[in-house]
C-alpha cells in the first residue's frame, strides 16, 4: 500500500507541476484569428502529397480552389503512385481553380515517401509560380474551410513567421476516436507545449504535418526537405530546421479539419504505433522509462482512488482522486476542444494504457523489421 500511496503522491506532485510550470500546454489557447486578413496577399503555391486518397482528394482541392483569399494561388497534387484515380479526382476538384498534378517518379533511397513528394512538389510549384511568397504544405484528407489560408498568410505575414502550423481538428465521431483522438492532441501538446513552441527563445519545436505554411524563402535557405529527406516524423523535423533560422508558431483549429476515419481501435493503434518508437528515437531505454512514466501518471492515480476507497486507506485514496481530479482538470480544454464532457476527462487514465500499449507494439513492429510503416512502405530496418 505504500508503494501505491507514494506513486499517487508522485503523480500527483508532478500533475501541479505540469498544471502551474509546463508551458501552459493544457490551455489549448493557441489560436488564429478568425477575422485576420493580411494587409496584402502574396502568392502561395499549395503543395499535396497523395497516394491513393481518390476518396478525399477532389473535396481538400475543391476547397482550396474556393479559398477567400485575394491573392493568386497555385495548387500543386503530386500523385505518388496511386492505383485508385487519384489524379483525375484531384482534376475533377479543381475547376477553374490553377492546378498541376505531378506524376510521382519512384522513390529514391534515402527518402520517406512523403517527403520525396514532396520534394517533387516544391520543385513544380517553383516552375508554375516562381514568385510564390509562402508555400501550403497539406495532406490529401485535410479540409480547409473558405478562410483558412487568408488567416495563416496573415498571422505569417503580421509576426514575421517563417512558418505557420495547425494542428487541425481530427475527427472524432466514433467511440474509439472519442476515446483517444482528444487524448492524442492532449499528449501531443504535453510533449510540445505550444507556448514555447511560440517562443522564439524557446528550443521547443513542433509543427503538424496537415497544414503547414512556410515562408518560401525560408525554406528554400534551408535547403527544402532534402535535409530531413529520411525523417518519418517530418512535420516535427521540419519545424527543428526552420525554427533554428527563424520564429515559428504552431496553434489548434476547428475550422481546417481531418476527413480521415478510424471507426475501430486496430485503425488507430496502427496509425500510433507506425511513429511512436521513433518518437522515441529507437531506444529501449526510453521506451522503459515512458511505460513506468505513464504507469506512474496515468495509472497510479485511479488505481489508488479506488484501491484506497475499497480498503478503507483515505489517504492513499485521497491522493489517487487528487491527482485524477488534477489530470481530468488538465484535459478539459481540449475535451471542450472537441465538443466532449468535462467527465470525460476521468477517462484519460484509460486512454494512457491504451497509448502506452500502442508504444509498446510499435517497438516490436520496429524490432521485427516492420516499424514505421506507411501505405506499403516500411522506413525501420530489420533487427
């Protein structure tokens, strides 16, 4: 009992902490303003790797297409390969709207397949608008709302940015994406507290690889993604390499908002557990000390809760249930984020196993020669 009675007390210290002194993370306060518009509008080419997304790729283009924004735009669809009409979707979408669909070459060793599409669509956006001050970089199941691009141009345009990023509201409609999608933006903002991702004397940087808006020329003086061709987590890389060079600022959105479906907990275990190693870079003793860690902060807390209620140990029972009561507090805005109840957030100790399990996997997936795995690409070597 006092093994338990301590990792309460634990977590519970460490909850206030992160509450009072850890960036401001739980807030979920980074936001654009909605009526923003820039004093002028540069061009912008928009950039969107797309392998096999026939299903979402017409509606983000059309959408882009539709944009409120004065300025020109260009969009550009690299079509990586696709089997299933990817680039006659993307056509159908566009309409009027300036459209280059590139034919995806072979991957090159070396490169994730995402980054070399990208690399191939910067290089096209360059030919069809060599003037373009900022490039959109967004995926295939992002759907951007009409004033999307005028309020990051702006934001870009009024702090001097060399990039913009949105984490973009994910969806969230079935039970397991209920459960977990919420608790995925909260420990992305735990890891990444925005605040100091904001702060340009701050080393924290972070991005989110659906919506990311650089500005050309600080992209191009960091040598485009050549430089983190292999990187699997790359909006994560990217923000590394500009922020070195310049300001850069990442925020939450529920306007811009991810078209992607993970109706069962296996679509969402797969998605964590492709990266979550990496996350880790590879180690196990990082992966040793994560699974204790949110042993200690996640699940301690109830467990003593209900343990100490059970036997009649107030003490080891009031600590579990302040420490709970402090992680749900924690969760609130972004449970409000998500149109979710306050009570909700008692389910977060949940979530954590759930994660920490899906981490586990992917070390295995990783030591099995299968980590990292990505539509048919796999980037972890064997062993």
């Amino acid at each position: 009992m006092d093994v338990l009675f301590y990792s309460a007390l634990i977590s519970l210290v460490v909850w206030i902490g992160m509450l009072l002194f850890h960036g401001r993370f739980w807030r979920a306060d980074q936001v654009l303003d909605e009526d923003a518009a820039p004093a002028a509008f540069p061009p912008v080419a928009v950039v969107i790797p797309a392998r096999d997304e026939a299903p979402t790729i017409g509606r983000v283009v059309a959408a882009l297409a539709g944009q409120d924004y004065a300025g020109p735009v260009h969009i550009v669809v690299v079509d990586d390969n696709s089997t299933d009409g990817t680039a006659d979707a993307a056509r159908a979408g566009a309409g009027e709207g300036a459209l280059t669909v590139v034919p995806g070459r072979p991957l090159e060793a070396g490169w994730t397949g995402k980054l070399w599409a990208v690399h191939q669509g910067l290089a096209a956006a360059a030919e069809a608008m060599p003037d373009a001050a900022y490039v959109l970089l967004t995926d295939a199941d992002i759907l951007h709302d009409p004033g999307s691009l005028r309020r990051l141009v702006a934001k870009a345009r009024a702090d001097g940015l060399d990039l913009v990023s949105l984490m973009v509201r994910l969806r969230a409609e079935s039970r397991w994406e209920k459960l977990l999608i919420p608790a995925f933006v909260f420990f992305f903002q735990k890891l990444y507290p925005f605040p100091r991702v904001n702060d340009p004397r701050s080393p924290v940087a972070a991005a989110a690889g659906g919506c990311m808006l650089a500005r050309r020329a600080a992209l191009d003086a960091a040598g485009g993604v050549a430089p983190i061709r292999d990187r699997v987590i790359d909006d994560c890389a990217l923000a590394r390499l500009l922020k070195a060079r310049g300001p850069i600022w990442l925020g939450l959105t529920d306007r811009v908002v991810s078209l992607r479906a993970y109706e069962s907990l296996g679509e969402i275990w797969s998605m964590v557990a492709r990266t979550a190693y990496v996350q880790l870079r590879r180690s196990p003793l990082l992966l040793l000390g994560t699974v204790a860690a949110m042993a200690v902060l996640y699940l301690a807390p109830p467990v003593a809760a209900l343990v100490g209620a059970t036997v009649g140990d107030r003490i080891t029972g009031f600590a579990g249930l302040a420490g709970w009561a402090a992680m749900a507090w924690a969760y609130r805005p972004t449970l409000r984020l998500y149109d979710e109840p306050a009570l909700n957030g008692f389910l977060l100790p949940l979530a954590g196993v759930l994660y920490t399990a899906m981490t586990v996997d992917s070390a295995r997936r990783h030591w099995a020669g299968r980590g990292a795995g990505w539509k048919g690409r796999h980037y972890d070597p064997p062993g």
